[in-house]
C-alpha cells in the first residue's frame, strides 16, 4: 500500500502538496476535498485540479527560462 502511495505521489502534479503548503493546511484533508467533490458535483472539480496543474508546470517553465545558465 505504502509503494502504492509513493507511485501516485510521485507521478501526480502536486496540486494538493503545493495548495496545503501554501494554505498550512493537511494534504490529506485537500485530497479527499478534491475526490469528495468530483464524486458529488459529476467530476468538476476534475477540471480545477488539471487547470491548477498546469498553471504551475507553465509558472515552473517560465522560471526556468529566465534563468539561464551561464557558461565559462
């Protein structure tokens, strides 16, 4: 089971780590919100959750671009 939850945490987007460290709030608690509610509002939440996902993969490239790497 702990293999399991390792292989999600680390192939999923972060959402629900990022939100928790920001708010200071339980991830787990975060996590069974977003899976609580897709079951009862027919999967919207779903769409936040992909939404979120990429704003930061977007914020996470542009940081990388505007760092570049000096070479000697």
């Amino acid at each position: 089971m702990e293999k399991l939850k390792i292989f999600f945490e680390e192939r999923a987007f972060g959402v629900c780590s990022k939100l928790g460290e920001k708010l200071r709030f339980p991830i787990d608690s975060i996590r069974l919100f977003f899976i609580y509610a897709s079951f009862i509002t027919l999967g919207s939440p779903v769409i936040i959750y992909v939404s979120l996902a990429m704003m930061m993969k977007v914020r996470k490239y542009f940081r990388k671009s505007n760092n570049p790497v000096l070479f000697d």
